[in-house]
C-alpha cells in the first residue's frame, strides 16, 4: 500500500509539473493561474498550495522536475572540449520551445524580485557543482592554475547565453559557441596563470 | 523667422521626449499610448505621427535626446583606467531611475523584435566608437596587440551588466566594476597577444 502511495503522488507530481510547464509555454508566468494549473493537472488547488504555497515554488518545482535536479558535466578529456560541449548544450536549450518558457520566465522575474530569487536558485545555483568540476578537472590537467574562478566563468557564460537569447541578438550556433569558449571563456580561466607568472617574473 | 521655427520646432521635440521618457518611468512601453505622449506634451499626435511614425521609434528618438548621440570615451592614460571610468559609468546609469527606464525596455523588448531593434541601434551600436577608442588608444601605448577585439569587449560589458542589473543579482558598485575589468575585460583583451606568442614560440 505504502508504494501504491507513494507511486500516486509521484504521478500527481509529474501531472502537476508538466501542467505548469506546459502554461508557462502557453500563457506566460504572469498569466498562468492556480485554477488552471489544478484544472489542467485534474487536481485540488488544496493539493498544490499544501506542496507549493506560491507560485514561483512552483514554477521551480517544474524547472527541476523537467531539466533535472543539476546537470551532469561533460567529460571530453580536455577544458576546451568541455567548455564547448557546455556552451552548445546551452545554446541548444535557449534557442528551443524550453528556452521559450526559460525566456518566458526571466521576462517576468525582471519584475518579480521572487521570480528573480527562484531563478537564480533553481537555473543558475543549480549548475554551479558542473561548472567546478570542469574547472577542477582541466586544474588537475595543468590546462589552467589553482586560481582559475568557476564562479566567474559561470558568470559570464550565463550572462552571454541570456543576452543573446533574450534580445535576439545573434545565432546561438556553433560558430558562437567558438567564440564564446575562444575569445572569452578560455582568456578568463587562464588569466590567473598569467597574473601569477608576471607577478613571479618582477620579484 | 527661420530660427524662431527652428527653436519652436526644437522645444517642442524636447517636450515630446521628455514625455515619453517620463511616461516609460511611470506606467513603462508596453502601457505607453500616444495619446498620453501628445497630452504630456501638448502636443498633437498628428505631429508626433509625423515625425515618428511607430513608437520604437519614438523610444529611440527620446533616448538619444536624453543620453546624447553617443558617449565620449574616458582617456586616463591607461586601459585600466579606461575600462574602470566605462564600466564605472554603465554601473551608476544602471543603479539610478535611467536604469530603471531601460531595464522596463529591454524587457518589453524581449516580447517586441521591432523594439529590441531599436534598442541595439540605439543603447549598443551608437556605443561602439567608444570601446574603438579605448583599444585602439591601449593598443598605441602597446598595452595590446591589434588582435584586441572592440567588439568582444563591449558585447561581454554589455551583457554582464545587464544581466546584473535585469535580475538583480547583486550591488553595481566599485568593486563589482573592479571585478568585470580585472577578471574578465583585460583577460579578454590582453588574450589575442599571448595566443600570437604562443603560436611564434611554436614555429
């Protein structure tokens, strides 16, 4: 009996989440209601607000629920070839229908400090582990020095994919990947090393 | 005669922008009407339509008379120095109420290709001259190779501050301007020389 429970509350889960997925592809966040997540997933509002009291609860809920709880790193042997599986991999989810519901979302966390605070946990948080662990790995390679910041390649990635997505600016194909891992990812890592170096060769 | 219709026709364009930047501020694009510009400036909207036949450009025609054509490029002395009056600048525009009006745009922009247009000519392309300057001033006093790319350096600045300021994510303060010159925008631009090392040491 307990898994029969425990197998009808997964079930409802993923009715709920594809539902709200499913409306903020439709609708948009402002536009998506509580009756029409409970509606479309045939289940209580009672239900949904005891899991999820609010919305962007809920919205991460679903974030996680299809894109999975983090993702894994790509492991190509070298820091270029990882970096470039990872900025493609982005720019193929921004320019999909999910990058529309992701573009959707951060449109109105623009307005919504709570939208906002829940994107940042649940897309950007999230995928911090990924992007140590590439670095750590290309460190124990010697491709880049200790200093190399995941932080700041996490940074400037996300900020770049989002821009271009959001406004439109430019393909989100392999040719910018290129440039995106060439031109900036790969000088940022290995600027550290270099400081260093300049450092050692004045004393 | 001539310069009193000159004059005329120059108040009553400032009027005109002053409005439409002041109605961004208080109600943003999407809820802007043209009826509310021409009442705000007292103007009709048959001369409005005339001038700027579509609101995107009526925006653009209002940033301009507000941030001027295009802004002068900071020339202490140095690249860092530069950078850090640039992105110094971008940071405080972003935190004050001019922030707020553009951050409304690019957001309506994400749901408005006309107006994202509008904006790049007008926020990102009108700015390229001065990140020309910069490097083509570092690169003169040596400081980097003709390889250094404007372009790469004002599409990172750009989207990071952005991003920064669209969500939230935290202070645009000195030290925040300090990180994006000395982690990421010198990196990007010292890295051109030291690939072109790299490759002679090779040969």
């Amino acid at each position: 009996v307990g898994s029969t429970t425990a197998r009808l509350r997964a079930d409802r889960r993923t009715a709920i989440c594809d539902a709200v997925f499913e409306l903020l592809g439709e609708v948009g966040y402002d536009r998506m209601t509580m009756d029409a997540v409970a509606a479309r997933a045939r289940a209580s509002k009672a239900t949904i607000y005891r899991s999820w009291p609010t919305k962007p609860e809920l919205v991460a809920e679903a974030i996680v629920h299809h894109f999975g709880d983090s993702p894994a790193s790509p492991d190509t042997g070298s820091l270029r070839g990882d970096l470039l599986e990872t900025v493609g991999n982005a720019c193929q989810v921004a320019g999909s229908s999910d990058g529309d519901v992701i573009s959707g979302l951060m449109t109105a966390a623009g307005r919504n400090p709570d939208l906002a605070q829940t994107m940042q946990r649940c897309m950007y948080d999230a995928k911090h582990a990924m992007f140590q662990q590439i670095v750590d790995r290309a460190c124990r390679r010697g491709e880049v020095c200790s200093g190399a910041d995941a932080g700041v390649l996490h940074e400037v990635l996300h900020a770049l994919i989002l821009a271009r997505r959001m406004w439109d600016s430019g393909d989100l194909d392999d040719g910018y990947a290129e440039h995106v891992v060439d031109q900036v990812l790969i000088p940022v890592l290995e600027h550290p090393r270099r400081a260093a170096e300049v450092e050692s060769a004045r004393q």
